[in-house]
C-alpha cells in the first residue's frame, strides 16, 4: 500500500518538475526573444535566480535516476555438485 502511494507521489512530483521546467524554457525563451536585456533587467534577474536554484546538487541527477534506473542484473552459473547439471540464477538490484 505504502510503496503505491509513494510511487503515485514520485510520478505527480516528476510530472510537476518537468511541467516547470519546460514553462520555465519557454518563458526564458520568450523573455530573452521579445523584451531582449536592454529593456527590462527584472525579468533577466528572475530567470537567474530561478537557474540557480534549479542548479542545486542532485536535482538533474534525480530527475535522470527517475526516468533512466540503473538496475544492475548479475548471472550466476554453476555446476550442481552431486549430478552434474549447470544450474544458471538471474538477480537484479531493486
């Protein structure tokens, strides 16, 4: 139950982060394109703020975990020691 529900809230939070990280593109895209650096300077200082908080350690690195898990699968092969027959186990990390 638990692990259902945190899973929901990791999707909501991932699907919330991107939703904000593409507004914010488009909305530096347009700043940058229409009003340009001379006009207005308080639009510019907004998207470096906002750059730099989204800058922090481990927000790009958890975004990428998320949508590209690393799940290392390890084979192990052997032979059974009383009748001889190779005995092949797949794992995978969780």
């Amino acid at each position: 139950m638990w692990k259902k529900v945190k899973k929901f809230y990791n999707r909501i939070f991932l699907i919330a982060l991107t939703l904000f990280l593409i507004i914010f593109m488009v909305f530096t895209i347009l700043t940058i394109a229409y009003k340009g650096a001379n006009e207005n300077l308080d639009s510019i200082t907004l998207i470096s703020m906002i750059a730099i908080v989204l800058s922090f350690p481990g927000i790009v690195n958890t975004l990428a975990d998320e949508f590209n898990p690393k799940q290392k699968t390890y084979k192990l092969s052997c032979h059974c020691p009383k009748c001889k027959h190779l005995i092949q186990m797949d794992m995978k990390e969780e």
